[in-house]
C-alpha cells in the first residue's frame, strides 16, 4: 500500500514538472499543456474522475474570475481605460508625474481586476508615449506592472491568492481591510505602494525624465459613454453586493431558505449573476 501511494506520488510530481516545463518555455500553448497534465492524471487514475471536475476544482473562484472579466470587458468596450488615461493626461506635463500616475491608477485597478488585464491594458500606452518622447519604456513598463501585481492582492478580486483565501479559509471582502480589529494588508500594502511611488518619482527625478508631454500624444478612441456608465454602476454595484455576502448569505438562510434554496450564498455567484444581468 505504501509503495503504490509513492508510486503515485512520484508520477504526480512528474506530471506536475513536466506540465510547468512546458508552460515556461512555451513548448506548447499554456492551456493545452494544462489539459494535457490534467487529462494525465485522470488516465492513470491519480485524481478520479468524480473529484477532479468536484473536488479538486473550485467553481467558486471560476465563477468570480468569468463574472469580473465579463463585467470589466463591458468596460474596456466602453472605453473607461482611454477615459481614465486621458484625464491623467490632462492633467501632467512631465514624463515623469504622467508615469508615477498612470501607476498609481494601475494600483488601483488591480485591485478590483485581474491584475494581469491591467498590465495588458496599461503597458501599450507606456510604450507608445515613451517612444514619441524618445525614451526608453523599460523603466515606465516595469513600475507600471509592479504596481499592478502589487496592488493585486490588497483586496479579493484582484488576484488569485486573495481568492483562494477567501475559498479555503473563508476571508470576507472586508477582512482584507480589518482583521480581528487589526489593519489587514489593504491600508498596509497601500501605505507601501505609495512609498514605493515616492521612491521612484525621486528615481525617475535623478534619471532626467522631466520632460514636456503633451495630451495630443495620447490618442483618443471612441467612447460608449451610455454603457461605460452602464457597466460603471454595475461594476461598484458588484463590489457592494460582494463586500455583503456575509450579511446577504445570514438573510437567505433565516429568512428565505424555503423559498430561494440557498443556504450559503457564494461569491462567485454574485459576480456572474451581475454578469449575466450586465449582459
């Protein structure tokens, strides 16, 4: 018994290696190198059949991820990042406060998106307006995707670990700013995050990055401003209704339990029910 339990172990982490292999040195595209790995483990009969799409998948975190991206490509179509990245535009004249900015808005919206569509978004506009200006993208491009990563786990939607907490322990959306009456890590990742600004303005101060930017670098696209505020208000709408599943899910279970069925209201189905409704 003990020797199939480390045979099955070995091949586990085998299948594990070879799987993340694949995917770091892009041997094969990230989502069939992950089925593959997956598919193995259910053929050799490592994960059954039942756990693997039960157990070892949690639907919940599927649920807020498809909910958010869904809600936020409504955003994007919109046109809400050009409306935002245009006004910081507006209102700096220098490479230098144009990049602390456009990191500080980065920041903050990774805190509510996946903070990686944040760099997507973020990063082409570092670099278009580095190279009219003439300078090397390099260091905009890194603070800007630093803040995003950062600031991706100060809250739950962010990232994936915030979510996983909340999954396995059980972490509210309020308990990323107070835990047991403490502050929790949104006011103290915050107060780094905006040390770490200070620190770099001074960096990009000793790197002669003062100069003029114009607005008219910055190219305006069309905006839907019908539905960015549409998807605006169900967005912060989203975000209320979340930060009250533990109040929402003690009002379903003692009051309307018999008539809704549910007993514990998960987030996940909060976000794609939004999306749903949104769309």
């Amino acid at each position: 018994m003990e020797a199939m339990l480390a045979i099955d172990q070995t091949l586990t982490l085998i299948i594990f290696v070879i799987t993340i292999a694949l995917i770091v040195f892009r041997a094969l595209p990230e989502t069939l190198a992950s089925l593959i790995g997956a598919s193995l483990m259910i053929f050799l009969g490592l994960a059954p059949f039942n756990k693997a799409l039960g157990e070892f998948i949690d639907w919940n975190i599927i649920a807020i991820l498809l909910g958010m991206w869904i809600i936020t490509s409504y955003m994007i179509e919109a046109g809400i990042p050009h409306i935002l990245i245009s006004n910081i535009g507006k209102r700096t004249r220098t490479y230098r406060a144009f990049i602390i900015l456009l990191s500080f808005l980065a920041g903050f919206i990774s805190m509510f998106v996946d903070n990686v569509l944040v760099v997507l978004l973020f990063a082409p506009i570092v670099i278009e307006v580095s190279k009219k200006l003439k300078k090397s993208p390099v260091n905009g491009v890194l603070l800007v995707s630093l803040s995003a990563n950062f600031m991706g786990t100060a809250l739950l939607l962010g990232d994936l670990p915030p979510q996983m907490l909340h999954s396995i322990v059980g972490f509210e959306f309020v308990d990323f700013l107070i835990y047991e009456g403490k502050p929790s890590s949104f006011p103290i990742l915050t107060l780094s995050f905006i040390l770490t600004l200070l620190i770099f303005y001074k960096f990009f101060q000793r790197e002669n990055s003062a100069n003029t930017i114009s607005y008219n670098i910055l190219q305006m696209k069309d905006v839907n401003y019908g539905l960015a505020k549409i998807s605006s208000c169900f967005f912060m709408l989203t975000i209320v209704l979340m930060s009250l599943r533990r109040e929402l899910s003690y009002v379903l279970r003692t009051h309307l339990q018999q008539l809704t069925g549910f007993y514990d209201l998960k987030l996940g189905l909060i976000t794609l029910s939004m999306a749903i409704l949104l769309g």
